[in-house]
C-alpha cells in the first residue's frame, strides 16, 4: 500500500470514528480491495444500468445522487460530503443494476470498492459489524427525516429543515441543486434566502 492510499484510509477511518470505534487495524482490513478514483464536476460515478455495487467514501468534494423520472424531471435525493458512504443505497441492497445517477458536483476523490467484496472480507469482524449496523440505522433514519419534513411540508418548512440539517451546504451548492433537492422553484428558493437571512451576495 503506497502512502496516498494509507493516508485516505486513515481520513476515512477518523471520520467513520464519529459514528463507530471501529480501530484503525481493523478498517484497514478492506485495503486490498479499494482503489483512488477522481472525478472532476460533471462526471458521472455511477449510472443507471451499471452495477449498483460499486460504492465509495468521499476522501475530498462534493457529490449528489439523483433520479430522472418518466417526465423527464431530476429528483435529488442525497448530498455526499467529505467522509460520508458513496452508492445508489438501495439497489446496492437488494443487489439489483442502479437506478440512479451519483456526479460530481465539485472536484472528488473517492476511495473506491464493490460493496460485494467488503462483505467478504469483513464478514468475520464485530466491529465492521457495528459500523455497517450503525451506518444502515443513521441512513434510515436520514430517509424517514427527508420525507417527513421535505415530501410533506411547505416550502418554507423545508427551507428552514434543509438549513438545520445542511448548514454547511446552504452557500457550497449551488441554488438550483437545493432547489431540486426541496422540490421546489428557484426563484421561491432565492426568496426563502432573503427571507431568512441566508442569501449571500
């Protein structure tokens, strides 16, 4: 392992400590089977079709996983940061090809693997146990948030849940991304960012 790859395997290990004790020795146990991959803004990671078992952590950048509905319109349905899991969660799951798009929204690097092949190799460790358990609860738990306070709320609702939860992301993306990710107009989001004291010129 050169000292690039150990070091992102370090990076991720530090953040994934947030959610789980998992030790480094023990995370560095699926080093064999992950890889750097770089996408620039606009590339695509994954696509509808490919195999939804090529997932990854975000070593660096921004990312967004989306669908495209019979009518043409996008659906975003999650943001990737710095440390966060990287796939189309579901088909990745049930084993199924993707469904859905993940691109790059800002320069990314990716430690990159087939979810398949972690499995393996982790089905014997309690701690990559805890860390899959813990990951699977905080995504559930993000899905059932999402649809109650976005699917079913006001546009000012969901602005107000997207600025709780997103902090970080309100100036880092772009207008129309949030807005899509809302479901709501443009132009009513620019308005809620005034409103609320959250535009910046």
């Amino acid at each position: 392992m050169n000292k690039n790859h150990y070091d992102s395997m370090c990076l991720i290990h530090k953040k994934l400590n947030e959610i789980s004790s998992i030790s480094l020795d023990e995370f560095m146990i699926i080093a064999s089977v992950v890889r750097i991959e770089e996408l620039n803004p606009g590339d695509l990671f994954i696509q509808p079709g490919e195999s939804s078992q090529k997932v990854a952590f975000l070593l660096k950048g921004l990312a967004k996983t989306y669908y495209i509905l019979e009518n043409s319109k996008s659906i975003i349905s999650h943001f990737g940061i710095e440390g966060s899991f990287v796939g189309v969660y579901t088909d990745m799951l049930k084993n199924i090809p993707s469904t859905g798009y993940i691109e790059a929204i800002e320069p990314c690097s990716l430690l990159v693997m087939n979810y398949q092949e972690m499995l393996d190799i982790t089905k014997n460790s309690l701690s990559w146990a805890h860390l899959l358990r813990t990951y699977t609860e905080k995504r559930y738990i993000y899905r059932s948030d999402k649809e109650r306070n976005i699917t079913q709320k006001s546009a000012l609702e969901k602005y107000k849940y997207f600025s709780q939860t997103h902090p970080d992301l309100i100036d880092r993306l772009p207008q129309n991304q949030i807005a899509l990710y809302l479901n709501i107009n443009p132009a009513t989001l620019s308005r809620l960012k005034n409103n609320t004291g959250n535009y910046k010129k």
